[in-house]
C-alpha cells in the first residue's frame, strides 16, 4: 500500500498507535537509530542557565496565578522545612506563606510556616478584612444616602 496518499484521520491514528504499543525494536533498528542520533544530535537553542526567569519564551512576570509563583517560590527557595514563627515545631507539613499578601516575586516576602501556623495567620487576616470590608460598606452605604 503506498505511503502518503492517504488522509488519516484521528481515529486511523490512534489505531495506528494502538497497534505498535508494547512493541520492542529490535537490535538492529536500535543500532541503526544510535547512529543517527550520534551524527545528528539533539542540540538546544539555549545554554544552561539562559533560558531563567524573563529570558524564558512563557515568563508571566507578575501577571502569574497562586499556584505559578508557589512554583516559583519552591524553586528558589526550596521546601519549607522549619516553622519561621517557632523553630521547635515538629510538623509533618510545613508551607511558604507570603507576608504582604501581595504574591509578588520577592523572595524576601515569603516565609516558612508549619500548617498550623499558617492557617492562624491565614484566620486572623481573614478576620481583619472581613471588619475593614464591613466599615467599607457601611461608609459607603452613608455616601449613597447622604
């Protein structure tokens, strides 16, 4: 059957691959591929390192989502492995928290935080901004009337 010709659709596709899986190549084709890839290899476009931070094709800069910068934020700095608030907190999880609740890429703004602690601090602002949201409406509720 001649090669090219045909469209494939993507069910023909799928089938064609459905059909090779579990197979092995054999000795000589695995040969025959190394050889290729010794004459041809594989080369990237960047050198190590210059493909970090704004030089890469997909940098966000600060329009970057939650889970973006906590990526970000572990690949700087690391697992959080100690409690900032109390270095004798034994915990089986301990998570960067970002103090200014900003999320900007500063790495001086985040901190290392057991579970615990995080969710108390995480209350307590929750706490405040639901006092400060409430003075907002009321001041702004007064405007509207008066």
């Amino acid at each position: 059957m001649p090669r090219g010709i045909y469209v494939r659709t993507l069910q023909n596709k799928i089938n064609i691959g459905l059909a090779s899986k579990g197979r092995k190549h054999s000795k000589k084709t695995k040969n025959k591929i190394s050889e290729i890839r010794k004459k041809n290899p594989v080369k990237s476009i960047y050198k190590k390192g210059d493909n970090i931070g704004n030089k890469n094709w997909n940098w966000k800069g600060d329009n970057v989502g939650y889970d973006g910068i906590h990526a970000w934020v572990h690949n700087w700095l690391g697992k959080a492995t100690y409690c900032s608030n109390d270095k004798t907190h034994k915990a089986a999880r301990f998570e960067w928290s970002n103090k200014s609740r900003k999320y900007k890429r500063d790495l001086t703004d985040w901190e290392s935080l057991c579970s615990k602690c995080h969710r108390k601090e995480d209350a307590i602002y929750r706490k405040i901004m639901k006092k400060y949201c409430k003075n907002i409406r009321f001041i702004l509720q007064g405007q509207n009337n008066g």
